[in-house]
C-alpha cells in the first residue's frame, strides 16, 4: 500500500486524535492523558478538537469532562476499521500510551498503536509518539515495531533506555528523549490529606504496597474462554494451575509483609490499586493477613489520579510494583524499593540509582524475606535515599517539561502555529 499525498494542515482549529489506555480506571493512564489534555491545549490553544478514544467510555467519563473541544470515541475490542477511520478524520494523531512498544500486558495494544501509526503514515498525517517506552517484544512484534515504528514522524520516549531499545529492534524515525509526562501532573489542592481525612485511625505512619499480579500477565487473543479469565472479549488473562499457584505465594509473602509492617514497625497499611486489575490480588492479600484491621485496600475504580497522587506522597515508605506509583511518589521523596517484571519501572529504578539494592525480581527465593531486609536497610538509609529521589525527580521534572516545549516545535514544523 503506497502512502497517500502528505495532508497539508486544515483549516480552522486542528483536530488532535490522543491513542492510548484510556478508560481502563489506571491511576498511570488518568495522569498522563490529563497532563497530555494540557500540553495539547497549551500549545494550540482553547480552539483545538481533542479526541480520546477508549474501550470502556463509562470509566473514562470520570475524569475526563466531554464538551464542545473535547470528545469521547468509543470503539470496539477488534478495533482497526474504528482506528482507521479516527484516523482519517483528525489531523494530527499522538500516540499517549506510556507502554506503547512493548507486549509485557498484551500484544493487542501493541497492534492497535501500531495501527494507528501505519494509517497516519498512510493517509499523509503527522504521527507523534509522545513521552512513550519500550520493552520486551516478541520476535513477531520486534519486526512489527521495526516497520511501523519507523514510519512516525517523531517518538519522544521517557528514557534513554527506551530509545536504545528502538534503536536496537531497528526504527529509524528520530528520536528525542525526555521523562514521563505524568510528572507534570497537578492534582488538586482539595485533595490535599487525602489519605489522612480518608483513612483517620491509620495513626502518624502508612506504609503503601502497590500489588500487581504479574501472572495474570500477557492478555492474549482468544475466542472463548472462562469467564473469571475475561478481560474483554476476545482478551483473556493467561491462567494455568501453576500460575494460580505463584499467585498464591506472591499474596502470602506480601500478607506476611503487611503483617511485618504492622506488627514490628507499629504502620498501617495502604493496599493501592493503581489500576482496577490488581483489586484481586490486594483482596486476596488483606485476606491472608493476621492484622487486617490495620490495613485498607485504595482503589483506582474509586480513588481518582488527584488523590491517589496525594496518597502516594504521604506515605511513609512505598514497596510499587506499579511504574506510576514511581512516579508520582518522587515529588515527595517517599522512600521506596520494588518487585516487578516492567523494564520501565526497572528502567526508572536504575536512573533513580536504587536498582541494584532496592528492585527485586518476583522470583526471588524466599521473597518475604528478601522484601522484610530491604526495607529495614531501606527505612535505616531514609535520609540518604530521599537526598537521591529529590535529585532524580528534579532532573526527571525537568525533562518532562521538555515535552511540551518539543511538542510546540513539532506543531509548527507540520505548518501550525502556536498559541502566544
């Protein structure tokens, strides 16, 4: 298929189409497509038409207002014909997703932003990739990556590390590095305390486990399956007896965690669900503990970005599956370590200089303990691991603020102007 004639810019107000996870009730997502909302806003001004597309409209109407500049696009699971035609109708298409080169979740997502990117190129539309990452692809989508990838106009990752990884797959589109746009996320000032009005017999000290079950992990493609393993139809979790059973240990070794936590450190505890998903397991773990009554599940279904994000920066000490738990905890310095399978969020632990004593690995022989020894040198080395979290997030900030700024001279090298 040969590429159509390059689309000269319409007139009238630009017409922005924003790809990405949105609507899935992900604390991570909420923030970043707010912060993208205004960048886009910044830089074109109050007139510009912003689409958002999403699977799940109900979820993503609860942080996102629709009016006469901004629209809701529902589409469908097997989503191409719907991709193509948002495509064709708006002039400009960002992809927004953090995880938008990687099939660690799913190779679905994988394939609708590459789709998205193949019919941008296409049809003569610019194609940005903004503030995205990269990660572990199978043989079959490292050649996907390499051809579409290749055919955006620009991609912006959030790490050095990430934009390596392009280039080691093979995309020749240029590249500019920066930091996560969720760190320019502003939650509001009402949501100040949060967790303290929310939560008022937690007493001084909360500690956060932001849970992930990793081996509910890829979503894959299938026509039927049980109903409990239902993403959406046609995605399923991947499920077998021998996942169920290290979801199991992962539970326990987190219980007994808690139970540490509340027992010998005199904490509560925050079970936080930084999407939807992880609610079965943060269940399954306030299940297992003895001291369930010192610790409350946080809910991404319930709690919005504007709170979680204030949750996050009050805690005592964080243990984050959860990229964005990362994240947004760095401007309070929270002292945190980690348990993950994410190249981003071992990514940002190596940048934060914490990957070698403070990320773990989810196979760890005897995990519990593993866990219970790091965060006792952990909260011992307190002061020093804030001093090293406030350096990385003001050099993290300022590279996030380079998106809008790269964004702006993008917008009018593709012949828009820019809003004074």
């Amino acid at each position: 298929m040969n590429r159509q004639q390059g689309n000269a810019p319409a007139s009238g107000a630009p017409r922005v189409l924003l790809v990405g996870y949105n609507g899935a009730n992900n604390t991570g997502a909420e923030a970043l497509l707010l912060a993208d909302i205004e960048d886009v806003r910044a830089v074109f001004g109050p007139e510009a038409l912003i689409t958002v597309p999403t699977l799940n409209e109900a979820n993503l109407r609860r942080y996102v207002q629709e009016g006469p500049r901004l629209r809701i696009a529902p589409i469908p699971t097997l989503f191409f014909a719907a991709i193509y035609r948002l495509v064709k109708q708006h002039d400009l298409i960002m992809l927004v997703e953090g995880s938008s080169y990687m099939d660690t979740w799913t190779s679905a997502l994988l394939w609708a932003y590459l789709w998205a990117t193949h019919c941008a190129h296409w049809m003569g539309k610019p194609c940005l990739a903004y503030a995205v990452d990269a990660g572990k692809l199978s043989p079959f989508n490292r050649k996907l990556v390499r051809r579409e990838a290749s055919h955006t106009d620009l991609i912006i990752t959030r790490a050095q590390a990430a934009a390596e990884r392009l280039r080691a797959v093979g995309v020749t589109a240029p590249i500019q590095v920066t930091a996560d746009n969720a760190l320019t996320f502003q939650p509001n000032p009402a949501d100040d305390e949060f967790l303290r009005r929310s939560w008022p017999d937690a007493g001084d000290g909360i500690v956060g486990l932001a849970v992930v079950d990793f081996y509910l992990w890829p979503v894959v493609m299938r026509l039927w399956g049980r109903r409990e393993d239902e993403y959406k139809w046609p995605y399923y979790f991947s499920r077998s007896a021998e996942r169920t059973r290290a979801t199991e240990a992962l539970a326990r070794a987190y219980a007994a965690l808690a139970d540490w936590f509340i027992n010998d450190q005199h904490k509560a505890v925050a079970l936080i669900c930084m999407e939807q998903l992880d609610e079965s397991l943060a269940q399954q773990v306030h299940g297992y503990m003895q001291r369930a009554d010192r610790a409350r599940v946080f809910s991404s279904r319930q709690v919005n970005a504007s709170q979680m994000t204030n949750l996050l920066r009050d805690l005592d000490l964080l243990l984050t599956s959860r990229y964005h738990a990362c994240v947004l905890s760095l401007a309070a310095q929270v002292p945190q370590m980690a348990i993950g399978h994410d190249l981003r969020l071992k990514t940002i632990y190596e940048e934060l200089g914490l990957e070698d004593d403070y990320f773990l690995a989810p196979e760890t022989p005897d995990l519990f303990e593993a866990l219970r020894s790091r965060a006792l040198r952990l909260m011992d080395a307190a002061a020093d691991i804030r001093q090293r979290l406030r350096h990385g997030y003001e050099a993290h900030l300022a590279q996030a603020r380079r998106n809008r700024q790269l964004l702006a001279e993008f917008v009018q090298a593709h012949g828009w102007e820019v809003a004074r």
